[in-house]
C-alpha cells in the first residue's frame, strides 16, 4: 500500500499512548489532580481531547495495515 507508514511513526498513536500512561499513572499515584485542582484537572483532560483531535486532523498518511 503506497502512502502507508508504520504505526510508530504516528504522532496520534504515540500522543495516546502517552496520555493513556499518564492517566494509568495518575489512576495509581493520584499526583496530579490535588496539586492542580479540579478545575484546571479538567481543562488539561480537554486539552488533551483537543490535542487528538488536531492530530487527527492533520493526519494524511494512513497507517500500515
């Protein structure tokens, strides 16, 4: 398939991995949440959101199957 790429070359799938360590690290140690305070807690989880979505976005290479 011409214009594929590997999925490590994916700047969305290497940014969801790293949010989903993130968040598998803060289920754990709950570090962030206290420091932090809901309210800016939950501006950084819609940054996030928005982050993916940009990167979707402008995504034009699809991945190799």
């Amino acid at each position: 398939m011409d214009g594929c790429k590997p999925w490590w070359k994916s700047k969305t799938l290497r940014f969801n991995a790293l949010v989903g360590m993130c968040a598998a690290a803060e289920s754990s140690l709950h570090l962030l949440q206290p420091l932090l305070g809901e309210h800016t807690y939950l501006i950084l989880l819609f940054g996030v959101t928005v982050g993916n979505a940009v990167l979707r976005v402008l995504t034009t290479q699809a991945l190799r199957a």
